[in-house]
C-alpha cells in the first residue's frame, strides 16, 4: 500500500509531495475533507509504533487546550488525534509496511531513499 495522509491547506504538505512526486502512484487524502477513520489511525499506530509518535506537538490546538501540562496517555494521543485532525503530524507517508511521520528534512531524506530503492 501507497498512501499519504495530508492537508490540502498546508503549504508544508503540498510542497512535500511536489518534491517526492508521490501524487501518481500514492493514494492521497486529504484528512480535513476525509477524516481519519479508528481502523487506518489504529494502522498507523502499528506500523509506528505509539500513538504519541503521530501526535503532533505543534499543534495550535496543543497549546490553546494546555495539554503540555497534562500527561496524555496513548488512549488520549488517540482520542484527541481522531477528534481533530490538526493533532496529527503531517503528512503521514506509508510505502507497504514502512511509516513516515511528519516533514522533517530527514523524513523526507528517508522516503526519498526508500523510493529509491537505497
């Protein structure tokens, strides 16, 4: 499976995918407009291994709730991540059993690499 989870609104995810050239061969969607469903986050948590790993940190909605101050169990990461999709750290790229999470320079390094067989 070829798929990337994004935002069409994120300037950051466009120019991503632009750059990896990933819109032919990979399903994209769009998790504004085709929210997250339990059974995909629940895959991406096993290819990832934590829930805290797709949580994004960054999030306006991180701050405006203060839930630094608050110790998030996995259940939370899950539940807050399926409630709004601003928690989950973008874009989330799966190449068969192979997960890349957010849009770090290395990240990006690393799915280019993989695409290229490295």
């Amino acid at each position: 499976m070829k798929k990337v989870y994004y935002l069409k609104t994120c300037n950051t995810c466009i120019r991503i995918l632009k750059e990896l050239d990933l819109s032919s061969d990979f399903e994209l969607q769009d998790i504004k407009t085709e929210p997250i469903t339990v059974k995909q986050l629940e895959q991406m948590q096993k290819l990832s291994g934590s829930y805290e790993s797709l949580f994004s940190k960054r999030a306006k909605l991180y701050k405006e709730m203060d839930l630094k101050n608050t110790a998030l169990s996995e259940a939370d990461f899950k539940h807050y991540i399926l409630e709004h999709y601003t928690f989950l750290s973008r874009p989330v790229i799966i190449i068969d059993d192979l997960i890349f999470i957010g849009n770090s320079r290395k990240t990006v390094e690393q799915v280019k690499n993989t695409l290229s067989g490295k």
